[in-house]
C-alpha cells in the first residue's frame, strides 16, 4: 500500500464504512455490484452501549468452558509456572486487544470485520487467511460449547440414572437448543434483553460452584500438586496448557463486536475490554485457581464431576451451566452467522421478514448439523482446540494487531515502539509453533486411544 501515511481518524471523523463482502452481497434478490467497500451487512451496527458488549463479554468468557480450566491449564503448569502464565497472556491479550480497538477506523476507513483491516492493510490474501483463521478458530470454540453443554446435562442425568444415555444423545440436544436461541436471537445486538439473564445464571452457578469448591478444599483429603510425566512430557503438556490460556481471554473477533457500538466505538470498546480484564478474568481466573487448589492433580478434568455435593447442588448447577452456556456460545459463533446472513439474505427485507426467517432457519439448521455432528463424532476435540489455539488465536491475538501498527504507524512510530512490535511478534510466532508441535505431538500420542462417536 504505497501512502506516505496512514492515518488513525479521531472519533468525530466522517468516515467510509469499509466492507470487502460489499461487492458480491444479493440486493433485491439479484447479485448486484457496490461502489467496492461500501458498508453491507445483514445485522445491526453502531447502536450498542459498551456496558452491553461489556456484559457480553464477561458472562461469554465465564462460561462452562471455566470448569475444564483447573485440569487444562494447572495441572500441567501447577503454581510455580500456571499462575505467572495466566497472568502473562491475560496482560498481553488485555493490551493486544486495545491496541486493536485503536485501529476500528483507518485513513477514513471504518472496518466492521477482522478480515477486512487485514485485506486493507496487506492485501486479499492476509484477508482469506484471516477469515480461515477466525473461521476454524469459531466453530471449533462452539464445538467445545457444545461437548461442555452435554456432558454437564449427561451428569444430570447421571445423578438419577446408574446407566445414563450415551453422550451423544445430549450433544443433539444441546445442538437443536442452540439452533432454536440462534434463529430466535439472530444478532449480537439482539442479545441485549437476554444479558441480564444470562448474567443472573452465570452469577448464580459461580456461587453456587465456589461455595463447594471451598468446602471441599477446607476438608482434610491430602492433595498432590506435583506435575506428572516425565521432563520432556512436562514442557509440552506446559506449552499445551498456554495455547488453552490464550482463547480463555481472547475471542480474536474484538472488530465484529465493535461495530455494534455506539459512537465513539474506539473508548466504547476499551471500556468494555477494561469490564472483562477485571470484572471477567477475576471470575474465570479465580475459578480456576480455587479448583486446582481444592482437587490438585486429582481432578478428573471436568469441576462438576469432581464436587462432593450435594445432590441438588449439583443438579442445580449443572442445569445453570447449560442454560448459561446456551447464550454465551452465541457470541462466538456470531461472525459466522453474519457473514452467512449477508451472502444468503435479503437485505432489502427485515431480518424477520417471513422469505429471511426462512432462509435463516435453513442456515441456522445446517450450520449447528454440522457442528453438533462434529461434536458427537470427535469428542475428544480438546486436542485439536489446542491445535486450532496455537496456530489461529496466537496469531488472530497477539500478531496481527502489531501487524497492523506497522502498517498503519510505521512511518511515525517511535524506534523503541518498532523494537516493542517486533518483539512480540517474534516471540509469539515462537510461541504459535512450539505450542503447535506441543499439539500435533498430543493427537498423535493419543490417537490411539480416539474412538469415533465414544461415548465419554
């Protein structure tokens, strides 16, 4: 891109809202040709107060993903290593984050997609990466969603039952109860009457969680916080649990929630990140270090399994957990569902217009087929989410982002500015393949044990 420089626009600039998806999107029914980059989405933007997409954020990261974090992330670190991890990518996922915030409008451009700043920046092909990236990184995410969300209605069933259903009859379950929300609720921003519930669910299960995890650990059981394996097992079971850390903070889509906000998006999107990286991460951070410190190296990998009970507490929480984890799995899969809504509806029409309510029925259906039949098929997706983690969410969080300032500031940038990007996308590019290696090595010495559609 050949300009003496790019400029970051105030807030009060006039701005051309920049879309790539704008030149080949259906008007009218017919596929019709824009002035290139002209604004076309089929969902709303720019109306959205930063306490929403706060609030999106803090219940969307606490959510059943946390009971698998103690085993995922401690066990393989313990404290000496876990504790400064967690806090090292959580610091450097906050200022990525807000660094990207800053670039939501660039040379009187503003950028509602990810892949649209990076076509702008360095050209179609870091566009079609970018997409791929945040593509496999999403539906894998909601793939987990879905797991979680059956096994936490699998372990109701449990409690009643001595022989429970197999897995797979609840992974249908969860996946047709996220179809229903998604057609009901096709939009980021039409999550707004649902947040307060889905606040008052999150806020209830954690209480609900601590209160056992407390009792549990106040009791007299002996606990081993010593990491298993040998040293070699060590370093790459510890490169497994970062690459986990980075999308528990980070959903390598800040760009499509910041176009839901109001003006001025750029200190409306920081403030929201500022609810998550306090309100948010001291909830998901402090679940995971009270679970480890209560079960040790002993947790069966699963935090409800491993509670002492009650009864009712536990079914309790667990149908929390589901319900909860039914409205925060929509903001991750909200891209893919936008970018499928502005390719296959009419955008001339209301969203519920009866020929796109239609449309998004069959979408909406087709979309969680896919991913509650991937769901059900490889339930021990949990190495391959670390696979996805290493080479999409490190990159999507951490290098793209430095990425752009170069491109956008490079001219004007102070040197030890230059020096500080550079440092961080060489370490993390080391770090996306080390914890890439770590991945591969974990599928390929466990694959002898996968099974397709187990029932776990």
């Amino acid at each position: 891109m050949e300009k003496e420089e790019i400029k970051v626009e105030s807030c009060n600039a006039k701005v051309l809202h920049f879309s790539i998806e704008a030149d080949e999107v259906n008007i009218n029914g017919d596929a019709h040709k824009q002035e290139h980059g002209a604004l076309t989405t089929a969902h709303t933007t720019g109306l959205d107060p930063w306490q929403q997409v706060g609030l999106l954020l803090v219940t969307g990261f606490n959510s059943a993903y946390l009971l698998f974090y103690p085993s995922l992330i401690l066990i393989p670190l313990s404290w000496g290593w876990g504790v400064p991890s967690m806090f090292f990518i959580a610091l450097f996922s906050a200022y990525s984050n807000w660094l990207l915030a800053g670039f939501h409008i660039i040379d009187g451009k503003m950028f509602i997609r990810y892949r649209d700043i990076m076509d702008f920046a360095f050209g179609r092909r870091m566009y079609y990466i970018t997409w791929i990236l945040q593509f496999f990184n999403l539906f894998l995410i909601n793939t987990g969603f879905i797991l979680a969300a059956g096994i936490t209605l699998k372990g109701i069933n449990a409690e009643f039952s001595d022989s429970p259903l197999r897995l797979q009859y609840f992974l249908m379950m969860t996946g047709a109860v996220y179809f229903i929300f998604a057609f009901l609720v096709p939009t980021l921003s039409a999550m707004r009457s649902w947040l307060g519930i889905s606040a008052i669910f999150t806020f209830s299960f954690i209480v609900i969680l601590v209160i056992i995890m407390v009792k549990d650990g106040l009791s007299d059981a002996e606990r081993d916080y010593n990491i298993k394996g040998s040293k070699l097992d060590k370093v790459f079971h510890g490169l497994s649990a970062i690459a986990i850390l980075v999308p528990a903070n980070s959903s390598g889509m800040l760009l499509e929630m910041q176009c839901t906000l109001r003006k001025p998006a750029k200190e409306n999107m920081r403030k929201a990140l500022y609810l998550q990286f306090t309100v948010g991460i001291a909830v998901y951070y402090g679940i995971t270090l009270v679970g480890y410190c209560a079960y040790g190296s002993l947790s069966s990998g699963f935090l409800v399994t491993d509670l002492s009970g009650p009864k009712w507490a536990k079914v309790l929480l667990s149908s929390l957990v589901f319900i909860q984890t039914t409205l925060s799995q929509h903001m991750f899969l909200a891209p893919i569902h936008e970018a499928v809504d502005t390719k296959f509806l009419k955008l001339n029409q209301s969203l519920y217009s009866i020929d796109n309510l239609m449309r998004r029925f069959v979408l909406r259906a087709l979309i969680f087929a896919i991913n509650t039949l991937l769901a059900a098929a490889f339930p021990f997706a949990g190495d391959f989410v670390n696979l996805l983690s290493a080479i999409s969410s490190i990159p999507l969080t951490f290098i793209f982002p430095s990425a752009i300032f170069f491109k956008v500031k490079g001219k004007t940038a102070r040197p030890e500015q230059m020096v500080w990007h550079w440092v961080i996308i060489v370490f993390f590019s080391l770090l996306s393949i080390a914890t890439a290696a770590a991945s591969i090595r974990s599928i390929m010495h466990n694959a002898k044990v996968y099974s397709i559609f187990a029932n776990m």
